[in-house]
C-alpha cells in the first residue's frame, strides 16, 4: 500500500511540474481516440469526424485545464498552511 502512495504521490509531483505537457498529453490522446472512434462509424463524411474529434478534444483539454486549476489552487492552500503552522510553531517556541 505505501508503494502504490509513493507512486501516487511522484505521478501528482510529476503533473504539477509538467502542467501544460500534460494538458497536451490528454489533449493528443482525446483527439487520437477520438478520431479512431468516428473512423469506425462510416454513415458520416471525413470533414464531420475530424470536426467532432476536434470537439472531443477540445472539451478534453478543458477539463484538464480546469482540474489543473484545482490541483494548482490545492498545493497554493496546502503551502499556506504549512508556513502558518511553521509560524505559529516558532512563536511557541
């Protein structure tokens, strides 16, 4: 259990380094598997698919956007606790 925490935690230390190459991971991997969804129904015209996969994608990638926000407002909230208790520590002290 503490490996897959160790893990856990280096892959969240990893995506808060590397924000935007991670969005743009998620980004190329939504409209990849996108496109190879819509290549598989063949009622509709090519310029309707990459339009949808752009879609797709594009939504994708603001999801991620959104939840960097999140992890971002997360780490800013957790530092300013440490620095309050580090202070509040020294005034004790």
């Amino acid at each position: 259990m503490a490996d897959a925490k160790t893990q856990i935690e280096s892959l969240r230390k990893w995506v808060v380094e590397h924000k935007l190459r991670t969005v743009g991971c998620l980004w190329l991997s939504g409209i990849t598997g996108s496109i190879a969804y819509n290549w598989s129904r063949p009622n509709m015209k090519t310029s309707v698919k990459i339009i949808h996969a752009r879609l797709h994608a594009q939504a994708l990638t603001l999801a991620a956007l959104a939840g960097a926000a999140v992890v971002e407002y997360y780490d800013h909230k957790s530092e300013e606790r440490a620095a309050n208790n580090s202070r509040q520590q020294m005034k004790r002290n």
